[in-house]
C-alpha cells in the first residue's frame, strides 16, 4: 500500500514538474499568438484602407473623365449648330442632320 501512495506521490511530483516546466512555453505562445492576431489586424486595416483609396481614385477619375466628355460633346453640338445648313445639298445635309442627332443621343446619355 505504501508503495502505491509512493507511486502516486511521485506521478504527482512529476505531473507538477511538467506543468511549471511548461508554463514559459504556454505564456510565449500566447505572446505569439496575440501578436500574431495583432500584426494580422493592422494589415487587414491597411488593406481596407489602401482598397477605400483606390475606389475614391478611380472614381474621381471616372467623373474627371465623364465631365471631360460631357464638355466635348457639347463643343462638338455647339460647332454643328454654327454650321450654315441651307448652304449644303443632298447627302452633306442629310449627314450632318444624322451626327446632330448622334450627339444630342450621345448628350442624353
């Protein structure tokens, strides 16, 4: 009987020394694993940032870009509405009547 008490002391001693001895290791991969989870938030920030950017740049430059041509289609209207059509027979007159209203079409747009 003493002898199994003595058994189960020393499994017991023994199972204590693994925990404590192990103890360091457990702590530093915690450590590791909250600056881990810490470095992949930041990076997902920077990401999402990064992402919000460039949507806010592509769509400046689209509008840039639609106003652009807002701009020139109206010139275009204006420089056929200045042209003389009474001067122009036949098909001359009937193809600047078809690009007016291409740009009006294209203006509606």
């Amino acid at each position: 009987m003493v002898n199994k008490i003595g058994v189960l002391a020393g499994g017991m001693v023994i199972g204590m020394l693994i925990l404590v001895g192990c103890e360091p290791l457990y702590q530093r991969l915690t450590e590791t694993k909250d600056d881990c989870m810490k470095k992949m938030s930041k990076v997902k920030t920077k990401a999402e940032t990064s992402l919000a950017d460039v949507k806010q740049k592509v769509t400046l430059k689209t509008d840039n870009t639609l106003d652009s041509m807002d701009e020139k289609i109206d010139d275009l209207i204006k420089y056929v509405d200045n042209i003389d059509i009474s001067k122009l027979k036949g098909k001359s007159k009937m193809l600047l009547m078809d690009m007016k209203q291409k740009l009006m079409t294209l203006k509606q747009k």
